[in-house]
C-alpha cells in the first residue's frame, strides 16, 4: 500500500495523468475506497490466472481510452496501443519509440508467419 500512496501522491501533484498500479486482489476494495473518495477515475482488471489486479487511475479522459482500448491482458494490446499507454503513463518518449520499433518488428513478423500457414 506504500507504494499505492505514493502513486496517489503523484497523480495528485499533476506528476502523472495516468498510474498502472499491480496489486493483490486483497488490497482491491481499501484502493477503490481511496480512489472513490478522492473522486478519481479508475478502470480494474485481474491479471491473468492470478491473485494480481492491474488498477488503472488518473484523469477521466485517459481512463477513457483504456477502456476504449478494451483489453483486459497488456499481453493482446497492439504495438501501437502498447506505444500509446507508454506515452500516455509518462516513460521516456525515445525508449517508447525503440520499444514500439522491436514490438512492431516481432508484431510484422508473427502476422506474416500466420498468414502463410492459413
């Protein structure tokens, strides 16, 4: 929860707009409680077959599009929905574009082995 409060801490100082914060499904309802009386917008999902939550929190807008987005595995997102989550939860903008430049190339690569084996 330490580091939940310090995330807290950051979107509220306007250091982030949006926060990606992993969890145990435990601690699930004391940080929707936090969020919901702060009045911040939040989108949940489970992390795969785990005991893990991904919460998403921040300004409305950028909650808008993760749920646009519609996915709820960070595996399935595409390179450029991978690039813009990036961007959009604040890492560097250069390791970003070298990220989507290898995600894509891997992305290329696996559409143009599965169109030759259909």
């Amino acid at each position: 929860m330490k580091v939940f409060a310090h995330h807290l801490y950051e979107y509220k100082k306007g250091l982030r707009n949006l926060v990606l914060h992993t969890i145990e499904k435990e601690h699930l309802p004391a940080v929707v409680r936090r969020l919901e009386f702060a009045s911040i917008s939040y989108e949940v999902y489970t992390v795969g077959k785990t005991n893990r939550i991904n919460i998403f929190f921040g300004d409305p807008a950028s909650i808008e599009v993760i749920r646009r987005i519609g996915k709820s595995n960070l595996n399935d997102y595409t390179p450029e929905e991978d690039f813009m989550l990036g961007v959009m939860l604040g890492y560097e903008r250069r390791q970003q574009c070298e990220r989507y430049l290898k995600q894509r190339d891997l992305w290329e690569k696996k559409t143009a082995h599965g169109a030759m084996c259909s």
